[in-house]
C-alpha cells in the first residue's frame, strides 16, 4: 500500500472560515449547511479526493474495503460502523453519526478529532475541504442533489471554449484521445475516449464514464471513473492549448494522475478522426459473434479472483460453466438500440447480482482474443476476454 505518513495538513493554509470550524465555532453563515454545500464545484472536491483518498477508498454501492473502509451513505451511519470493516477501537467505539462538521473536521486533523484513529493525517488543504465533503457526500449516494450525476457542458465558459480556442476545441471534439496506462507487470494498458462536446466522455472502455468541463476561464479539467485498471479514476487540469508540432498517432504528452506518484506516468496521445463509430448498432456480425463465443470473465472478489465463462444467448439469459446465470437486455432511443445491459448472479462470494450497461458501439470490432478491464456498477472490477466456440453445458 502506499505510504502517507509524513503528510500533515498544512496549517498555515487554513482559511478564516476552516479555522473557526477547526476550533469549533460555527461561523455566521454556516459554510457546511447542505444549502452551502450544494453550491460547491464538484471539480474542486472531485479533485481534492483523487488525490488524497481514492487510492485507499471507494465511495459507491457495493465497493470493496481497501486500506479504508467503504464509504457507501457515509453520512447516513454513525462513525466506525461498516459491516466487515476492521476498525480501530477509536472508531469503533466512537458512536456519534457522521456530519459534514464531524467529517471536515476529520479530515483537517483526524487524530486530533478521534484520538487513537489510525487514518493518517492527509494534506488536503484548507480552502478544499468543504469542497471535498459536499463531493464525498454527493458520491457516497448520502444526499440526491443532483439526479443526473454528469454536469454535462452548460454553456457558459464550457461554451466560450470553442470560441476562445478553437484548435483546441477541434482537437478534443472531433478527434481521438488514446491513453496508455502502465501496469503492474510491466506492461501496458490502452484505451481511447471521445470527448464531446455535450461534456461528457466516452470511449472504448466499457465500464468507463468521463466529464470535462472549465473550472475556471483558463483551466480544462476532465475526470474519468470506472476503468477497470489501477488508478481506475483520476482527474487531470490544465491549460487548454492544442499542442504545438501535433503529430497524430503518436504520444503527445505524460502526466503523474497519482499525487506524490511521479513516476506513475500516464501517456496520452491524438488519432485523428473518430475511427470508431459512437451512435448507431453494433456491427452487424456482433450478435452471432456474441451468440457464438465465449466471454471469460476474472473478477475481482475481495482478494480472489473467480473465473466465469458466460454464455450470452439469443433468448436474452445468460448461462455458464461455473453455474453462474443471468440475463441481458438492450436499450436505445428512437428504435436503435444504442446500449447493452446484463446482470449474473451467483457469482461465488458475491452477494446479489453484478450489472452493468455499456454502449454498444465498444463492440463495433469483435476479435476472438479481445481484452478489456473494466467494472461492475457493484464495484467489483473484472478482466474480461473473447474465446472462441463454447464448451457443452455441465461439463
Ligand atoms: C493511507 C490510506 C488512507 C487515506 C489516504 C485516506 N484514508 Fe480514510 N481511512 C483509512 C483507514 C485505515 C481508516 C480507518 C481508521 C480507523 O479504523 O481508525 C479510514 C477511515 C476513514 C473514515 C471513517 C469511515 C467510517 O466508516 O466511519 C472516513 C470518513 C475517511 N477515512 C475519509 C477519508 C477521506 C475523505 C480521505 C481523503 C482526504 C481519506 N479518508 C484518506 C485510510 C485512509
């Protein structure tokens, strides 16, 4: 696991407001009111939490424990309670429930707010940590501000950026983005995105789901989530300039998504064009081919990992040789089916069922041999692989 200790908050970055919360004086205008809250940029939280929580936890449904503890309706359970989570006797034992003023304050100092807790102190700084509480609020499903969870592009300065710079805009809109992300075993993984220009992201990766927006008039910021590969979501920001000398096809830049990681190089590069096709059916051979392969699954449960050899078959059930089942179905608007969605159960070691949706135009080219990482909705991520035929049932 990675290292923190050494890290201590930054006191002389306290704001006034921070610092009377920190000494427990409640402020005239109550900056942690959900009202306050709610008016805070996602951007600025979502940032704060890639780079100082996401790497020891998860916040959705169903995620696993990692070094920390899930954090699923956080502000809907009382301090050191989720189930199967080894805690510290300090958490444990704690008993209040968790607010927004319990956590900041969690946050800023964690040992000084609950003496004998083992988290170690994190250097999110001052003027980021309501920020970061009204986004950790947003993402653990603890309050439904917003029920379309991708502030999509809204006009404004997202909309002057295609005025502003339009190379840029050019280049991130009508072309290819293809990330290589380095891996464990000294190989790497690679993956393109589109981004559009409703601000949302999308790309090859089945599981994946990305936002870009402006945080400020010279800052583009664009977070991607749900990769099925370490460091399975970062966030990134910088100037927008279309790079100068732009080759295509080639790498055009690397970037540390991991803070205090440096030598945890992200490679991104340009294809132009859009090769594959975002609306539409799948390709037309897609369901025999589907009907007629193998989808090998190796998901990830707790620290195992079960292989699943699934059979999607044309009366939308899924059957396998591990006895996992399940089903499947399509979705679209205006009689085209633009989406694929399927759930298995019985999965060993898994409670429920593990779903996921993902656009079907990822499967515009499908190879006996193909290989993608990616996540289920519940948390758990996956590698999965085309093989070619099927075995007989109840081998
Ligand atoms: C190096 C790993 C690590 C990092 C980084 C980390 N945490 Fe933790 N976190 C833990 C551990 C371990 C615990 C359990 C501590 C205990 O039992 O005393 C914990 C506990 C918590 C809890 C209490 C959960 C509960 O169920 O009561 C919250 C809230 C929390 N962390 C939020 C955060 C946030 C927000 C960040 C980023 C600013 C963060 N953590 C960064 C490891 C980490």
């Amino acid at each position: 696991m990675i290292c923190m200790t050494g890290i201590r908050v930054n006191r002389s970055a306290l704001s006034a407001a921070a610092l009377l919360l920190w000494l427990g004086v409640a402020p005239a205008q109550d900056p942690y009111s959900e009202a306050e809250l709610k008016k805070l940029d996602p951007a600025a939280g979502e940032q704060a939490w890639q780079q100082n929580c996401a790497f020891c936890h998860t916040a959705q449904q169903g995620g696993p424990d990692m070094s920390g503890p899930n954090l699923y309706r956080l502000f809907k359970r009382k301090v050191g309670s989720k189930d199967g989570f080894a805690y510290s006797e300090a958490l444990a034992g704690d008993g209040r429930d968790w607010s927004p003023v319990l956590f900041a304050q969690y946050i800023a100092d964690p040992s000084a707010t609950i003496p004998g807790n083992v988290m170690p102190a994190v250097n999110v700084s001052a003027d980021q940590v309501a920020a970061l509480t009204a986004y950790v609020m947003r993402i653990s499903g603890s309050v439904d501000w917003d029920a379309a969870d991708a502030p999509a592009a809204t006009g404004g300065l997202d909309a002057d950026l295609r005025a502003n710079e339009p190379e840029f805009w050019k280049l991130y809109t009508e072309n290819t983005v293809k990330f290589t992300i380095p891996r464990d075993n000294g190989e790497t993984y690679s993956f393109v995105a589109y981004f559009n220009d409703d601000g949302t992201i999308t790309g090859n990766n089945r599981g994946m789901k990305g936002i870009w927006r402006m945080r400020d008039k010279r800052t583009f910021c664009y977070a991607l989530e749900r990769l099925g590969v370490h460091p399975y979501e970062w966030m990134h920001c910088f100037r927008p300039r279309a790079p100068k000398n732009l080759e295509f096809g080639s790498v055009a830049g690397s970037f540390a998504p991991v803070k205090g990681k440096d030598d945890f190089q992200i490679e991104y590069g340009f294809i132009e064009g859009r090769p594959h096709p975002l609306e539409g059916d799948a390709h037309p051979d897609y369901w025999t081919f589907l009907f007629s392969t193998t989808s090998r699954y190796e998901i990830k449960v707790d620290d195992k990992t079960e292989i699943v050899d699934a059979w999607f078959n044309p009366d939308k059930t899924i059957t396998s040789a591990q006895g996992v089942t399940g089903t499947w179905y399509t979705r679209g608007e205006d009689g085209k089916q633009t989406e694929m969605c399927y759930s298995l159960v019985d999965v060993p070691g898994v409670d429920g069922k593990l779903s996921e949706c993902f656009a079907l135009v990822v499967m515009f080219n499908p190879r006996v041999g193909a290989r993608w990482p990616s996540r289920f909705d519940e948390g758990n991520t996956y590698w999965a692989e085309t093989v070619a035929g099927r075995e007989p049932l109840g081998r």
